[in-house]
C-alpha cells in the first residue's frame, strides 16, 4: 500500500504520486466546502491533513508537517464551532475579527516566524527554514481565524497562498502548487461570498 501511494505517476509534463493526487483532491474539496461555509469542510481538512503529514516529511518541508498536526486539531476545533458555537451554541456567525488582535497576531508571527526558523536551521536538515516558518505561521493563523469565522482570514490566505505556490514549485511538487493556485482563487472567492453574508447580518 505505502509503495502504490508513492509510486511515480506521470500527469503530462507533472510527475506525482497517488499519495500527492489525493491530497490535492482532499484539500480542493476542503477549501470549497469552507467558502460555502459548509462544516462537512472540516472533515476533508482532517484526511487531507494527515496525507500532506506525509508528503512534506517526504521532502522535508517539517515546518509544514507540523502544521498538519496544527490543521487536524483546528479541523476537529471548526467543526465544532460551526455546529455548537456562539451565544445561542447554534454555530458561529461570520464576523470581522476585533482590532486587538491585529497587533497580537503581529507580533505572534515575527516572534515564532524566528523561533521556528531558528531551530529547523539549528536543529535539523529541513529546506527554506524561514519561508517555510514563515508561511506555517501564518497558516496557524488563518486557520484559528477561519474556525472563528473572522472574514479576515480569506485576505491572509490570499497572500499565504500565493506564496505557497512559489515555495511548493521550488520544492518539485508541482501539483501541490497547482492546488494552492487552487487555493488561491477559492480564497478570493471565499472572501467574496464571506463578505456577503457579512452585509446581510
């Protein structure tokens, strides 16, 4: 089974691996069903979480492994808060995330942005260290943002993404960047159709 889900797959001019392929279409139905608001989204997020678990250990990208771990825990958390959040424990509502916590978000990405890179640089043989932090970081944050509704995550996981896609292309794993392409254009859409629901509360 572990040699069928890494075994080379030539997709035109992209070669990947069933193992890649299925976190693509994990994580595609994932964002989707995020935009419509859809906690069925949450569960896609978990098995795509544990399958990127294992590509990025694969190409030591451990930054972004461990963000997968992040992922499955506030995969479980959104779940639950868009099913038995809020006051009235009927699901939270989409909402613009309150001005104190720009600064703090701020100053939690600098901070462990240096941390995280330091110790991969130190400590391990990981690839693009400060990128990699970087982006993780900021993934943290937009995921805890999306579990809570602020419409504010989508404008982050626009500029996470874009970057992704550059940092994944590098990597070799070209379908992985197509899929944050992906991500890219579900994000400004998601914002759009957030943004909506917004005015209309």
């Amino acid at each position: 089974m572990t040699d069928w889900l890494n075994q080379s797959i030539s997709l035109g001019s992209i070669v990947s691996t069933p193992l890649e392929i299925l976190g693509f279409l994990t994580g595609a139905v994932c964002v989707y069903l995020n935009t419509r608001q859809n906690v069925l989204g949450w569960f896609f997020g978990i098995v795509n979480a544990v399958l990127y678990a294992v590509v990025f250990w694969q190409v030591r990208l451990y930054a972004d492994m461990g963000l997968q771990a992040y992922y499955f825990i506030t995969s479980i958390y959104g779940w639950w808060l868009w099913l038995f959040g809020g006051k009235n424990h009927d699901g939270v509502a989409v909402s613009r995330m309150p001005a104190r916590l720009y600064t703090l978000f701020a100053v939690i990405f600098v901070v462990a942005t240096w941390l995280w890179g330091y110790m991969l640089s130190r400590f391990t043989d990981a690839s693009l260290t400060y990128a990699d932090s970087a982006l993780t970081v900021a993934s943290l944050i937009g995921q805890w943002m999306m579990a809570r509704k602020y419409i504010e995550n989508w404008i982050l996981w626009i500029a996470a993404d874009a970057c992704y896609v550059g940092l994944y292309y590098y990597k070799g794993l070209h379908l992985t960047a197509i899929l944050y392409i992906v991500f890219l254009v579900l994000a400004g859409w998601g914002y759009v159709q957030w943004k909506r629901d917004l005015r209309l509360a």
